[in-house]
C-alpha cells in the first residue's frame, strides 16, 4: 500500500485505522458475512473519564493514553480482528468469525490488560 493511502486511512496519533475506514470496512464485512453465512462481532470501548485526563493533565497525556490503549489492543487481537480509532476516546474492533463468548473472552482478555 502506497505511503498516502495509508495516511488516508489510518489514525496518526494511534497508529489504528481510523472511522473513515471504519465506516468502509464494516459495509463490506456485513455484505461479506450476510452472503457466506458467518458471523462477526464488534467491540465499542470508550475511555471513562478521558476529558478529565486530558483537563487534568493536558492533552500529551491524554495522546499517551491513547497510544496505551492501542498497545494494549494491538496485543490481545487475533489474527484477522481489526482495530479502528472511532473517535475521540472512542475504540471500535471487528472480531471476524468470533461468536458472542469469543467476543466476551476478548473483552475480558483486554479489560484485564488495561487494568
């Protein structure tokens, strides 16, 4: 992939793929599962309290953070599952093939390294 459409679809500060692409992949993973008859589940994680950190501490800390969160998402993926930087604080991941308790042992996996 080209050094621009890279840039196009992947979140700077992060390093994950950001909503645009989001957005894109989710349209073509429903018409790709709906037709093949699979399943996928998807992940909405929200920061709590992040505008505090950033008010608190200023946004440098925040933006670490984030790159944390993303580390850490980064590590408890399967391969294929696909993290996206939703929005501000805002985490969405696309677990292919993963039923409701894969879903579930993911969570739990990511809840634990986070904390």
């Amino acid at each position: 992939m080209k050094k621009s459409s890279r840039l196009a679809i992947v979140d700077h500060l992060t390093g994950l793929y950001n909503r645009r692409y989001f957005d894109k992949y989710l349209k073509k993973i429903i018409s790709e599962t709906g037709k093949k008859k699979k399943h996928f589940s998807l992940l909405m994680i929200d920061i709590d309290k992040f505008k505090e950190v950033n008010d608190k501490y200023g946004h440098l800390v925040g933006d670490n953070v984030l790159n944390e969160l993303a580390r850490v998402l980064k590590a408890s993926m399967r391969r294929g599952d696909v993290c996206f930087r939703y929005g501000g604080d805002e985490i969405a991941v696309i677990l292919l093939e993963a039923s409701e308790e894969v879903a579930e042992n993911i969570k739990q996996r990511i809840a634990n390294k986070i904390e």
